[in-house]
C-alpha cells in the first residue's frame, strides 16, 4: 500500500472512530466503545504490519493477544506507555463486564496516564479541564452534561486511537 492511501485510510478511520465516543453520554458506554475502537485501531496496527493478512473475525484473539501481538510488531517502541495505558483500559472494561460498573480506581489510574497527551489539544479551555467540572456540548441527538472526568475519557481514548494509527510506518518499497 503507497504512502498516500494508507495516510487517508488512517484519517478517514479515526475520523470514523471519534464520531462514536461522542455518542456517549455515560461512562460505562464510552469505556466499552472506547474499548472496542482500541481494538479497532489494534487490528489496523497489526495488518499494516503484518506479512500476511488476517481475518479478525475468524481468529479469535482477545484484547490482551493483540496488545502482545502489536508489542512483537513495535507498536510501544517509541511510545513504551501505550502498552500499559491499553492494558489498564483493558482492566476497565472487565470491570464493566464481570461486576456491571466500572472501577473507579482503576478509571483513576487509568484517566492519570492523559497528561502526555494533553499537548494534542491547544484549547485553553481544555488546559483548565478538570474531572469534577461539568461540561455540556452537543451531538446529534440534542445537548449533552458530562463530568470533566467523562470528557477527559474520551479524549484520552481518541489519543491512544491516534497514536495507534500515528505509529503505522509504511515500509520502503525496493
């Protein structure tokens, strides 16, 4: 694939992904979405790095393969915080599934890890963002009131997807 096209499929996929963490209004919803677009992001990492192609619909890796899998293609090489920041995601989402809530302590350490990121939005008014503000913005189904600590979420989890798709280094053709 020339550099070109795999530079707009990452654009149009994140762009498609971001379009659903604004949909969340909850934060168990938005953990598990943000899950599953990790997850999507993973898939991309690991076939554009892959000799042969996969199906990830008839191979069944969990969450944690692919986290292991993107590791022996480099993906945490220049980003070694990413491993960690997928893993405790990951742990967030089991929470939600084996105990239907989250955990808030692991959303604690989990939301800690958002700091490197924050050089990613030059808003002022996203420098002031705390996780008790509340925060209101609007999506297609009408106005939305979050907590800062929902808002932190979501752009944390578009970050990790945008680093994903940012790692990708096409291969020098010879």
């Amino acid at each position: 694939m020339n550099e070109e096209k795999t530079e707009k499929k990452e654009n149009v996929m994140v762009d498609k992904f971001l379009v659903h963490l604004l949909d969340c209004n909850d934060t168990d919803n938005l953990i598990i979405k943000g899950h599953i677009l990790t997850e999507h992001a993973l898939h991309f990492f690991i076939e554009m790095n892959s000799i042969e192609k996969l199906n990830f619909k008839k191979i069944k890796f969990t969450y944690s393969n692919k986290i292991e899998i993107a590791k022996i293609l480099g993906l945490y090489k220049e980003n070694p915080e990413l491993y960690n920041e997928l893993k405790l995601l990951n742990r967030l989402r089991n929470s939600i599934a084996h105990n239907l809530k989250y955990d808030q302590k692991t959303l604690n350490d989990f939301l800690l890890g958002f700091d490197k990121y924050k050089g990613f939005f030059q808003s002022e008014k996203f420098k002031r963002l705390s996780s008790d503000k509340e925060i209101f913005y609007e999506n297609n189904g009408g106005k939305i009131t979050v907590k800062g600590e929902h808002m932190i979420l979501m752009f944390y989890i578009s970050s990790i997807c945008m680093s994903i798709f940012g790692s990708y280094k096409p291969k020098k053709e010879k």
